[in-house]
C-alpha cells in the first residue's frame, strides 16, 4: 500500500540512459563553476601584485625621505669615569635617540638633556642609575639640524657628562 503512492521514477538507479538534458545541464554548471572560480583566483592574484608593489613603492618613497646624512652619532666621557654615547635619528615630529650611559654612580638620579644650537635646553628622558650602563630610547620635538649635544645631568642640574657629534 505504501509503495503505491511512490511514483515509478523513484525506483531507477541514476539516470535514464538516454537523458541529454540532463547531461547537458550538468555539463553547463560545471563549466561555469570552473570559471567562477579561475576568475577569483585572477582575481586574488591581481589584488596581491598590486598590494605587493604599492608596499614596495611606499617603502621606496619613505626610504628616499629620512635624510641624506643618516643617523647622527655623538659621543663623550669624562677623567672620571662617565661617558656615553647617542645615536640620534631625525623624524617627522624631532628627533629619536638611542643613548648608552656608562659610569655613573649608583643611586644617581639623572635626566638625558638635548642641548640646541640656540641655547635651549630640553629634557628627553631620566632613570635612576645602577652600576651597569644603561641605553634610554629617548625622543625629543626638536630639529635633528638644531641639536648641538646631548648631556646627562644630575638632580642639582649639574653635568655629569656630555656628548658631542663625532665626524
């Protein structure tokens, strides 16, 4: 009695043999199924060259505006043991400097001190010492062609060693 109701076609196995509309159907959805997804790689490919060069581009383009000099290196010392040497790099807002600080007495409070050529004084950084050296990653808003030297100074204000550009 159930089977009565399932209509005839659903007993087949597959196709019938001779069903071209079938196979013609079949064979169309494949086809641009194929080509969907050939399109998206192109597609993806093009998007990668593209992000490829302009990565590279702007590399070029930032590379070629950092200056003609590079990085700046000062460096001092003192008779009595402290010295220090910087290593400054100019950028959009100032300056960015790497100082390593050697020989100072422990337990000394001390700020990194940017001098300019005008006079001025700017404080980039400051620590508390220890035995060892220690390098500060500082910055400063001030021009790169402005800096005359950079000091480290005490809590009095007094200098405990100054560096000055090398050639």
């Amino acid at each position: 009695m159930l089977t009565e109701e399932i209509p005839p076609e659903a007993f087949l196995e597959g196709p019938p043999p001779d069903d071209l509309l079938l196979q013609r159907t079949l064979g169309t959805v494949r086809a641009e199924r194929s080509r969907a997804v050939r399109r998206r790689g192109r597609l993806a490919a093009a998007t990668t060259a593209t992000l490829i060069a302009a990565t590279l581009a702007g590399g070029v383009f930032l590379g070629q505006d950092l200056g003609s000099s590079g990085p700046r290196l000062f460096a001092g010392g003192t008779a009595s043991g402290p010295r220090m040497s910087v290593q400054m790099t100019s950028t959009d807002g100032g300056v960015h400097l790497v100082a390593t600080v050697s020989g100072i007495a422990d337990g000394e409070k001390c700020w990194l001190v940017v001098h300019t050529k005008d006079g001025r004084a700017i404080t980039a950084g400051s620590w508390l010492s220890h035995d060892q050296s220690v390098t500060l990653p500082v910055s400063a808003m001030v021009s790169g062609d402005d800096v005359s030297g950079v000091s480290v100074v005490s809590a009095d204000k007094h200098p405990l060693v100054t560096a000055h550009a090398t050639a």
